[in-house]
C-alpha cells in the first residue's frame, strides 16, 4: 500500500478553490486499490474521518492574518511526519500544495527522507504577482518557491507554461518536474431544470441573456476590466458574478471606480456551492467571462470549457494553452473586451456550436479527471512518467 499525504489544500469536501477541487476528484475518482490518500483539512475542530474513502484529518488555524496558511501547512506537515513514524510507513509521498513554507522545506525534507519518504511540491501559480499582497509577503513567497523548488524530489505543474517556468527559472538546481492538469468534466445536451430556473427568475435572469464570472473575488481575476468594459459594451444581456464577494476594500475601490452600482445590468449574486446547479447556470450562459492571470490551469476555466459554449478569455499563456482554438481571447487594453462583447452578440449558432465542440473535445482528450487521476496514480505508484 502507497500512503499519499496531500497538505496545502484548505481539504475536502470541497468548497470554492482550485486544490480543494483537485483532492475531491483525485479521491472521489481513486483508481487503484493500491493506494491510500490521507489529506489535511482546515477546520476549527480538530477531528480525524474518511472521506471519498481517504483518512482525513484536520487541523484548526491559528488566525495570524496571512502567516495563517503557512502556519497550517507547517502543522499539517509535521502531523504527517508523526504518523509516518509512528505507522512505520513504507516510502510515504508527501505531496505539498502551493509554495508557502520554503524556509522551513529543508528541515521537514532531512526528517521525511530519515523516514523513507518523498516529497512532491505543485508550485501553483505565481502567487508573488497577487495584488493583495505588499511588497514584503510577496518577497517572502518568492523566497519561499525558490527553497520548496531547491528541496522537492518532484515538482509537479499544472501548466507547461508553469513548468517551464519553474526549469527556466530554476535552472541551478536542476529539478525534476513532471506536467499534470486539472481536470473537468465535459457536459452535453443541457436542459433546464426547475431548480436553475428559479434560481434564474429569483435573479431576475433568463436564458441566453446573461455573461458568466465565476471565480476568487481578488484584483488579479480583473474584475475592474471586465466590469468597465462590459458597463462601456451596448448589450443587452446581464453580467452575472458568481464570488465570494465581501463589502471589503476591493469591493468598495471597484465600487469607486467603475460605478457599477449605476449599471442594473451588472449583478453579484453571491456564491453558489451546488455543483449540479452550477453547471447549469454555466450552460445556459451567453458565454463566460474568465479574467484569471496569474495561476496556472484554472479549474473555473476547464469548467467553462467543458459546459459553456463561448468563452471569452483573458489572452495570457496559461489561458491560451488551456482554451487554444476553443474559445475567444480578450486583452486588456480599452475596447478589446467590449468588441469582443459585441461579436458574441451578433454570433450565429453554427459559429457557436462550432467553438463549444473545439472545446469540449480538448477538455475530453486532455483535461477529463480520469486521466488525470490515472497520470498521478503512475507518477504515485512509480508505473509509469506523467506528461513532460
């Protein structure tokens, strides 16, 4: 038996987030029999359960702002190496999610090798470019990814443009580095059900007449673009935002400076965690939305593209090799988003049809969750290389 201990993740069930999305299909689509997935969970009780068949445990945050998430990592990591020794493990893997604990990797690295173990590392995206961050935590995440990259026996990238940026960058210390996507499930023939449809009417929404955001309410998604741009476009449909929105300082600067309270074609309708509902309000959207700049394979973005049928994506490399000849690409430059607006509008079906297809038959070939399950248990279970 393989034991995989997944940190970094805020756990499972999932809830929003691209790591908590991936350990729920990599648990709930577990292949082999030969292996057993035990994953950290932030939580405010400390308690240990099985979920998707893996042995979950979890671990209560000290609230220390944004030390917390490296404080949780340090805790979940050192509750693994406990357990490792008192089970005596045989070659455990320590897959650590996000580059937060670098200054600490070397001294947990010496202990997990005394122990026979490996530790694998996905980089995630550039989180020393988010905008939330001052100038100091920034300094600190770039420091610490360089130290998770200098002491992982595998980095595993979501993104050929992020493994190529972790082997370009990092050239001096020569990593291993493997590329496995997430993954998404593709959605055919959509039909309406009651519940999408009172969802809509409680939105005052109707089908086909809405744009579709679904994501992190943080700056680097640019909200402010695509709010400005769809405010300044002449269409008639409804700009529907799917966030965690708060009535913080990002929401009210946007406020500010957009005005988009003025527009009632623009709507924050909150949240929505039921997985069947959303795929719903993705299929009968006009077309999708996705700002996402600084990650690496976004899972709201593979969502998209298995289930809506125009996508209209900011043009940087990640988005680009995900999407490719699948969707519509925006920058952000004044009008390109608006245009781009307009011509969704003035599409025809058959344009349309066409763009969904493309799509869905990448996310079928390359980005479904059983094969990716499949690429990680080879790479886990040491049968086979994952994609380079």
């Amino acid at each position: 038996m393989k034991d995989i201990f997944i940190i970094g993740s805020k756990g499972i069930p999932a809830r929003y987030g691209g790591f908590e999305t991936f350990v729920e299909k990599l648990t709930r689509g577990q292949q082999s029999p030969e292996i057993c997935y035990h994953v950290a969970c932030m939580e405010d009780t400390e308690r240990e359960f099985v979920y998707n068949g893996a042995k979950c445990f979890s671990i209560k945050p000290l609230p220390i702002g944004p030390a917390k998430a490296v404080c949780y990592d340090l805790a979940a990591f050192c509750r693994c190496l406990k357990q490792i020794r008192r089970e005596q493990m045989k070659n455990p893997v320590v897959y650590v999610l996000a580059c937060r604990i670098g200054p600490f990797t070397g001294y947990l690295k010496r202990k997990l090798k005394r122990l026979g173990g490996t530790l694998y590392v996905n980089p995630d995206g550039h989180e020393f470019k988010r905008a939330k961050w001052n100038r100091f935590i920034r300094a600190y995440w770039r420091f610490s990814e360089r130290l998770m990259v200098k002491h992982a026996d595998q980095m595993i990238c979501d993104s050929k443009n992020m493994e190529q940026y972790i082997r370009t960058e990092y050239q001096c210390y020569d990593p291993k580095t493997s590329f496995i996507a997430y993954g998404t499930d593709v959605k055919e023939n959509c039909q309406a059900t009651k519940a999408v449809k009172e969802w809509l009417q409680k939105h005052g929404l109707r089908e086909d007449g809405y744009y579709l955001v679904v994501g992190r309410f943080v700056p680097e998604n640019n909200y402010e673009t695509m709010i400005r741009e769809f405010m300044a476009s002449d269409t008639t449909c409804q700009l529907v935002l799917i966030t965690n929105v708060e009535k913080n300082d990002f929401y009210r600067q946007l406020q500010e400076e957009t005005r988009f309270d003025r527009d009632p074609r623009v709507k924050f309708v909150g949240t929505v965690y039921d997985e069947n509902l959303l795929i719903q309000i993705r299929c009968l959207a006009r077309g999708y939305l996705h700002g996402h700049e600084v990650g690496g394979t976004n899972p709201s973005l593979l969502e998209a593209l298995g289930t809506t049928e125009v996508n209209l994506l900011l043009d940087v490399g990640f988005n680009r090799e995900v999407g490719e000849e699948g969707a519509l690409y925006w920058t952000k430059e004044q009008g390109s988003l608006r245009g781009l607006l307009h011509q969704v509008d003035e599409m025809n079906e058959q344009d349309r049809q066409h763009l969904a297809k493309v799509a869905k038959e990448r996310m079928r070939s390359c980005y479904s969750w059983e094969f990716i399950v499949e690429q990680y248990e080879k790479l886990f279970l040491g049968t086979g290389e994952a994609q380079h």
